[in-house]
C-alpha cells in the first residue's frame, strides 16, 4: 500500500510538469507565417549567394542577405522544433509580389560585376517592399508573442538592407533597372 501511495504522489508531482513543459500547439494563422517566412528567407538567401558570387559592389549586401536570413530562418526552425514539429514545409508558392523577384534570379544568374550590381539593385527595391509587406502582415496575424519577436528582429534587419540598397543606388554609375 505504502508504494501505491508514493506511485501516487509521484505522479501528481510529476504529471503536471510534464503538461506544463509541452508547449502549445502552433494556430494555423502562426504555422502559415511560418511557411510563408521560411520561403521568403530561402528566396533571399539565394539572392544573396547570387550577389556574392557574381556582384562587384553588392558582394556585402549579399553577405548581409544571406547572414541574416540564415539566423532569421534558423531561429524560425528552432521555433517550430520546440513546438514539436521537425520541419517546416518548402512548398509554399512564392506570392505575387514576390514573383519578379523569383523571375529575376534567372536572368542573374547570367551576368556578371556592374552589370549584375545594376539588375540586383534594380529588383531588390521591390523584394524589400514585398519582404515590409509579408513582415508586417505576418506581425498582425501571429498569436505567439515569441514568434511575433522573431518576425519584429528580422524586420529590424530587413530595414538595414533597405538601407544599404538606398545608399548603393545613391552610388554613381547606379540606377535601376
């Protein structure tokens, strides 16, 4: 009887920690921002390996790309792991607004130094106001503040790069295109 009762007592000890410690569930508005995040991240990263590669004046633009939408992305993929899911889907259709940006990457991938400076910063002006967009329509619609606070960091960082393309396009010999 006597380890009945301890059996018993262990278990209202721990049973409730246990439930505590499991994390809620993700509501499908905070899972489809997470998708959508998560695909605008991956598009970005590859623009910004593009610049790097082939760029002669935006090569830290596109180190500062690729930087932050890694650590942006991997803090999205350590969330949703803590909210017991493994991986976050990549079949998102990139949206209208982010489909120029998308069409571009071919036509980059074909040139090279000031000529491909002069197309990336020509289309990175409307990534960025897609990028604004998606943020800020994301932040309204999120339920977790954490995950608010990941989207609110990486808007932080979208605003740098909105920054550093102004100032590339204030460089002489720099227009869009």
């Amino acid at each position: 009887m006597k380890a009945r009762s301890v059996v018993i007592a262990l278990a209202l000890i721990v049973v409730p920690r246990l439930a505590a410690a499991q994390p809620a569930a993700l509501s499908s508005d905070d899972m489809r921002a997470i998708i959508y995040i998560h695909a605008v991240d991956r598009l970005e990263i590859n623009m910004g390996q593009l610049a790097m590669q082939r760029g002669a004046r935006v090569r830290d633009l596109g180190q500062a790309l690729v930087d932050d939408h890694t650590m942006a992305d991997k803090r999205l993929i350590a969330y949703v792991r803590k909210h017991g899911i493994e991986t976050i889907p990549v079949e998102a259709p990139i949206d209208p607004d982010h489909r120029p940006i998308a069409d571009a990457e071919d036509k980059l991938h074909s040139l090279s130094g000031p000529d491909f400076d002069d197309a990336f910063i020509g289309v990175m002006p409307d990534a960025l106001d897609a990028e604004q967009q998606t943020i800020e329509d994301a932040i309204a619609t999120v339920d977790d503040p954490e995950l608010e606070q990941i989207l609110r960091d990486l808007d932080g960082a979208k605003r740098s790069h909105v920054t550093a393309i102004g100032n590339l396009e204030s460089t002489a010999g720099y227009y869009a295109a």
